[in-house]
C-alpha cells in the first residue's frame, strides 16, 4: 500500500509537463470572468496542477 502510493508520488513530477498548461488555462479563466486577485490566481494554477498530475500519474498506475 506504502508502495503504491510513493510510485504514485514519483509519477506526479513528471506529469506536471503535461499538466502546467490546464493549470495555466484555470487559472486565467479565474482572473477573467471571476476577478480574482493574482496571489489567488497563482494558486489556482498550483492546485490545478498537482491534482490534475496526481490524477494522470495514478491512472497510469493504476492501469
């Protein structure tokens, strides 16, 4: 189980090339139509990314 779950993590890094892109796109679309400020933003973009890695690498994993 401890295992699985540290593959998981070492698959994330290089999921975020795939992933920064979404992450960059979420985050402006949040800016535009929901006029958050850039801090907020910038973490929109960080969250977005690392789930959506988390998410990938552990499809490819799993699969």
């Amino acid at each position: 189980m401890m295992h699985d779950i540290m593959i998981i993590l070492v698959l994330t890094f290089p999921m975020f090339l795939f992933t920064i892109y979404p992450g960059i796109l979420a985050g402006n679309y949040a800016q535009k139509h929901y006029h958050v400020s850039e801090s907020l933003k910038r973490a929109i973009m960080l969250s977005i990314t690392f789930l959506f890695a988390l998410l990938l690498s552990s499809l490819l994993y799993l699969t």
